[in-house]
C-alpha cells in the first residue's frame, strides 16, 4: 500500500475518524446530506433502487453516519443494527431512530464479536469500505454475519473518477488520497483501490455480484444544481453493487 501524503503520520485503523468524530463536521454533514446533490439526489436514489422489500428483514447499516438509512429503513419495516466509529455519528442515529434501532459504536477494522453469524437478511454500507485497511477481513466479517443467500449492498468511489482526480501515483497499487471537500473546508483521506481488488476480494470472500450500478443523476439534480448534474452525466462519481452470499 502507498500514500500520496508521505508528510503526515496516520493512523490506518482509524483513517477519518478524526473528522467524522468532530461534532461541528458531524452536524454540518447531517445537515447537508438531507439535500445535496451528491448524497440526496445521486448516491441515494441509486442505493435505494438496490433496497427491495426491506420490511420484516434483519438489516445492518455498515457505517450509518447520522443515521439516514437506518430510520429510512426502520420506517419501512426493518428490524435495524446501525454500527458506526464516531460517536459523534452515533449520537445522530439514536437522535434520528429514537427506540426503533439497535445503534453500537464500533470499528469496521476490528471482528465485530458482538454480532452473531448469519444474523442478517441483508448489509447496506453506503460509502464506507473506502476507510476500510483491509477490505477482505471486512468482506470477510460481512459474509459471516449473513445468512447464506443474504444480501450486501454497497456503494463507494468510482476506482475511474478516484484515479483520475488523483493521478500523480499507481492505479494499479492502494493508495490513500485526499479530497478536497471544498464545501467543508476539509480535506479528507481515502483509501482509492482498483477495480480488480474489489472484484477479487468480492470473490474470495464467497460473494456473487447481482447488480452494479454507475447511475445518472436525477432530474431534480439537474433542476437544483445543473452544474453538478452535467459533470455526473458525464463522467461517474460512485459505483454501486449489490452482491449475494454464495456460501
Ligand atoms: C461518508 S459517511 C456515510 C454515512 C452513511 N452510510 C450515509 O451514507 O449516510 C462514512 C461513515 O463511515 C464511518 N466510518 C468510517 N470508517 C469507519 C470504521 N473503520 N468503522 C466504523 N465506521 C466507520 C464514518 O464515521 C462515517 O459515519
């Protein structure tokens, strides 16, 4: 693994939680996922279209933030587990699930000993694996904690629009890079892989590929922020995939 930022020391285990931790940016981001381009109207809208017929399911939220798809998902009937490091990010899901969702804070790189094996119908992780060290022992955990047919649902940086922001290292190596979130005013570190690392640590943690999205933006993108609707018509910022456990 390399770094483009060879300057600052980092903690791998914990990459962002410095942010995400920080009361300020977690309410600032709670606020601003509710409308944003990229969130509400395009991340989203395709996540959801992978959520078919939540009610009466078990479901994990990997990495909830402030809570948005575990109260959209207890709403509609799910019997909800929202996991997140920051315990800034867990105070805002309790807020938003009141009673309705089970909400522990805990750290993806580590076992989660806590959960039972093949406890869940289904695992939404909507633009957390990139924080993620080691993706296999995640995939790994997240195939353990499903029943077999038992779905995972997951989006993350386009590897296509991650390299080409971030050019100066190797698409073909991990890299961390750093985003500029201009809107912000932070920077904020990623781990970017290449597609064929996502494919083959899907297979070797006994998944199937079901669906994979690259969505357009909707047309209320195009209504309420045109100039951001025409760069995601054109070039694909997240990529989605909705994966079956095989065995
Ligand atoms: C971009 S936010 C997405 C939040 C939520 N899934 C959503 O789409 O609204 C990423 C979330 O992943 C959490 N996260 C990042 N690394 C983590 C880790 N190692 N363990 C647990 N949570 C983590 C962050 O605290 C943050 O809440």
């Amino acid at each position: 693994m390399t770094e483009n930022n060879k300057n600052k020391i980092i903690n791998l285990d914990n990459l962002a939680l410095d942010i995400y931790g920080d009361r300020n940016f977690a309410e600032s981001y709670a606020r601003k996922i509710e409308y944003n381009a990229h969130n509400a109207l395009y991340e989203r809208p395709a996540t959801l279209s992978l959520i078919k017929n939540p009610s009466g399911k078990k479901i994990l939220d990997a990495g909830c933030g402030p809570g948005v798809y575990s109260s959209w998902l207890s709403d509609n009937g799910a019997c909800v587990t929202a996991i997140d490091f920051s315990e800034e990010m867990i105070r805002l899901t309790k807020e938003k699930t009141g009673d309705s969702a089970r909400v522990i804070q805990a750290n993806l790189n580590l076992p989660m000993d806590f959960l039972e094996d093949e406890e869940f119908d289904m695992i939404v992780s909507s633009m957390v694996i990139h924080y993620i060290k080691d993706l296999r022992k995640l995939f790994s955990e997240f195939n353990r904690v499903l029943k077999t047919g038992g779905e995972l649902i997951f989006s993350t940086g386009h590897p296509f629009t991650d390299y080409s922001l971030h050019p100066g290292g190797n698409y073909f190596e991990t890299e961390i890079i750093n985003d500029d979130w201009s809107s912000y005013n932070i920077s904020m570190p990623s781990f970017r892989r290449p597609l064929n690392e996502l494919f083959s640590t899907i297979k070797e943690t006994d998944f199937r590929i079901d669906e994979l999205l690259e969505p357009q933006p909707s047309e209320e993108c195009r209504l309420k922020f045109n100039d951001i609707y025409e760069i995601l018509s054109r070039q694909p910022w997240f990529i989605f995939f909705k994966l079956i456990k095989e065995k």
